[in-house]
C-alpha cells in the first residue's frame, strides 16, 4: 500500500486497521485500530492532521485532507460512503456521511447524525446529533435518525477488512 512520510512526518497505522494496497495515506494521518481505508481513497494530511477512529470505514474513491488551520478528525464507528470529500471538518462518533458527499471546512457533523448522498454542508454548518444533511446545500432535518441505525453496516466494514487482510491476494497477470 502506498504510504508516504512527508519529510519527518509518517503516518501512524494501527497493526489491526486494515488499508488496502491501492489506498494512499500520506503524512500527518492516523488510523485507529479496525478501521479500514478502501481502494483509490486518499487521506492527505500534509498541511493539517487526519485522524480515523476505531472501527470506522472509509470507503472507495474517497478524499480526506486537511487545511493548515483545520484538521480533519472522524470519529470511531463511522461509515463514510465511496467518493466522498472531506476537509477541515470534524465528523464524531456513529455517523454515516454519505457516497458522493461533500463536507467541509469548520463543518461538525455531531454524533449519530447522517450527511446524506450527495449532499454539500458548507463550511462552518453543525449538524446536531441525530439529524440529517441532505441537498445542496444541505438543509437539516433534526432527530431524523434513530439510535443505532449505523450499527450494522459499521460491523460490516470490520467484518471486510478481517476478511480482505485474510483472503486478499494479488492475481498474477
């Protein structure tokens, strides 16, 4: 897998996350134990930090960066659908941002809140717990999500990684 230091500053990896060989992470970034990072993600944390709680996914396609003023922090247990952008955000504990989403800078997405596909939350938008962002721009839609409904597809993703670190293997040509 392609992870770079960028000058003194390498990434930290837990040995029980998994990333896949055509992810890249590069820099400031850390990764937390049984998270996973799918192919062709990018988590470039060279002018800010990036950190991924435990147990959560980052799914294919998907940008995270980081801006000299703002890091990019999501928490543990959170899905983040393919080809989404995040960018000087914060995403706590048990969301799920969507595929295709956009989120970004001095944006909170609090905790169990869901940014839905496709949708933008502008910069410096807070999404209360338990709500949902959905459009462009987001508009919020408040307690709209009940308790635990990311619990599932959170397992899921760990439940891959165990077995794509297991069974994975490259096919000669």
């Amino acid at each position: 897998m392609p992870v770079y230091a960028l000058g003194a500053v390498e990434p930290e990896i837990h040995p029980d996350a998994y990333v896949h060989p055509d992810a890249v992470v590069i820099g400031r970034v850390r990764v937390d134990a049984h998270a996973s990072v799918w192919p062709t993600a990018v988590l470039r944390g060279d002018d800010g930090a990036i950190r991924i709680g435990a147990r959560t996914s980052v799914q294919d396609g998907t940008i995270v960066h980081a801006t000299a003023e703002h890091d990019t922090v999501i928490g543990a247990e959170c899905v983040v659908g393919h080809n989404a952008h995040l960018e000087g955000c914060v995403v706590e504990d048990r969301c799920l941002i969507g595929s295709g989403s956009v989120v970004l800078h001095r944006v909170v997405v609090r905790s169990g809140a869901l940014v839905g596909a496709n949708a933008v939350v502008p910069n410096g938008t807070e999404v209360p717990a338990r709500a949902m962002a959905l459009g462009v721009p987001a508009a919020l839609r408040l307690d709209a999500v009940p308790q635990g409904e990311f619990d599932a597809a959170v397992q899921l993703y760990v439940e891959r990684a165990a077995r794509y670190r297991a069974e994975q293997r490259l096919v000669p040509p």
